[in-house]
C-alpha cells in the first residue's frame, strides 16, 4: 500500500455532460452521485473477520450501513455490535481502503448469507465492478446512432404502455424500443431491475433479438447499465439521473447514456456518439 492516504470518496463527482434543451445544444460540467461498492465484514469471539456481503452504495455513513444491514438481516442484535472501522489490511489497493469495513460483535452471527463474490483483480472497487462485467460481456461494438428527436419522445412512449402505473402510481416500467422509437416491448415492476429482466427475458423466451435502445422510468444505477451490456443494448434512455459507476461502465463499454429526458431536454452523460452528437 502507498504511503500516501487514499482520498475518501465524496457523495458527488464531477462529469462532462452535452445537453439538448430545445433546440441548443452545449457541454458543461456536472455532478454524479458517487456509486462504489461496500463489503462489509463481520469479526466475533473466537473468528476472524469474514466477508458477508457486498453493496452498492453511496459512500458516506458507511459504519451506520454496515450495522442497519447486519440488524435488518437478523445477523446479530444491535446490543451486540461493539465497533464499526474500516478495513487496514495490508493488501487493500488505495482505491479499496474505504470501501471495506469491519463490524466487531460480541456475539456469533444467527447465521452467515453467502457473500457475492467480488473479483480479486481490484477487490472492492469501482474499477474491479466495471472489469467484471466487461469479462463478462465484451463491449458493444454496434453502430446504433438514436437522433435525440426520437431520444426525448421515448419517455413519454414508455409512460403510455404502463397501465400499471395508471392503476396504482407505484410502479416502474423498462422498455425495448428501436431506432426509431418504436416500443418493442414493455414491462412493469415494483423492482427496476425486475422490469428489465422482464422485458429482455421476453425477447430471449420468444427466440428474438433484444432491440437496441432500453429506456428507463427512474435513475440509472450500475447493475442496469450491466444487463444492458450483457444484452448488447447500444443506448440507455431515462427519466431519471444515473449514477457515476452507471456512467463510467457506459463510457468503457461504448453504450450510450441518457438521462433527465423529457420532451424538451436530455443529457448525454456517456456515448454521445450514439445520439448523433
């Protein structure tokens, strides 16, 4: 490990974005919300800390996570969690030294879930993340361009195919489109990640291509922009923002990213290339 602190990472970084707002179109700085993987481990008499689990965060109030998790999981008792620190193992990157920490109990766990297995090229960090999923799936190499005309009809084509959300204002809807806006296929959930799998699952059940566009009704985190590259999908539309981990795997694997779309404005965070930009 470097003699050199490691910076803790903030809540936001900074990212540059191109903006469509009617018809101007301009590049300026913005800000993310910071997206990085925590691994909470658990020490107790007798046992050498072990791994439990692994989640995608915002980084900040990382111990008060760590110890909400454990009691909601019925681990071990809030009376039993005696200190909460972040992991100084020698081994730790720089990158991973505030991504890892470690709840001391007084007590043995109820139980241990197993753990998410993390890749050793980075351990736990942002970079590891976006390496796994690209050795997972290799970068899409398309030439889908999406003309930012038809980017900013998309929401409001997702939002007619939501009856679901008509009928009970709590749900999220993820759809398939083409090129030139054409709704493919369209899928509800409680989960925004259900409705994904929901959506490219029919397409793969019915012996069919996944469609090149995938638009969003919420933010954008990480593990979405991941189903899209596993799928080949060349650009993400979403009403809401994405996140800095969702951004950068969007840059590294050549999809295009957009968020804050609506029939006036989008914002191109990634790939701008593939709305024509």
């Amino acid at each position: 490990m470097s003699d050199t602190r490691a910076r803790r990472p903030g809540p936001t970084v900074r990212t540059r974005v191109v903006e469509v707002n009617g018809d101007t179109v301009t590049e300026h700085e913005d800000r993310l919300a910071t997206e990085e993987p925590l691994e909470i481990r658990l020490a107790w008499p007798g046992a050498v800390a072990e791994r439990l689990a692994v989640t995608m965060r915002t980084p900040g109030h990382d111990f008060e996570l760590a110890a909400g998790w454990l009691v909601h999981e019925q681990i071990v008792p809030a009376s039993a969690i005696e200190s909460v620190r972040y992991c100084t193992d020698a081994d730790l990157a720089e990158e991973e030294e505030f991504n890892v920490v470690t709840v001391h109990s007084s007590v043995a766990p109820a139980y241990l879930p197993a753990a998410r297995t993390v890749s050793s090229a980075c351990g736990v960090c942002g970079t590891g993340s976006i390496d796994d999923a690209l050795r997972a799936a290799a970068p899409v190499a398309s030439t889908v361009v999406v003309p930012f005309d038809v980017v900013r009809a998309l929401p409001e084509a997702l939002r007619a195919a939501q009856p679901g959300f008509d009928r009970t204002g709590g749900l999220h809807a993820a759809g398939l489109f083409e090129t030139d806006g054409t709704a493919v296929v369209v899928r509800e959930d409680v989960g925004r990640h259900n409705a994904v799998d929901k959506a490219v699952g029919s397409r793969l059940l019915g012996g069919q291509d996944v469609p090149p566009v995938l638009v969003l009704s919420g933010r954008v985190g990480f593990e979405l922009v991941q189903k899209a590259v596993v799928s080949g999908i060349s650009a993400v539309v979403a009403v809401g923002a994405p996140s800095s981990l969702a951004v950068s795997l969007a840059e590294r694997a050549g999809v295009g990213l957009a968020g804050f779309t609506r029939s006036d404005r989008c914002v191109a965070y990634a790939g701008a290339a593939r709305f024509g930009v």
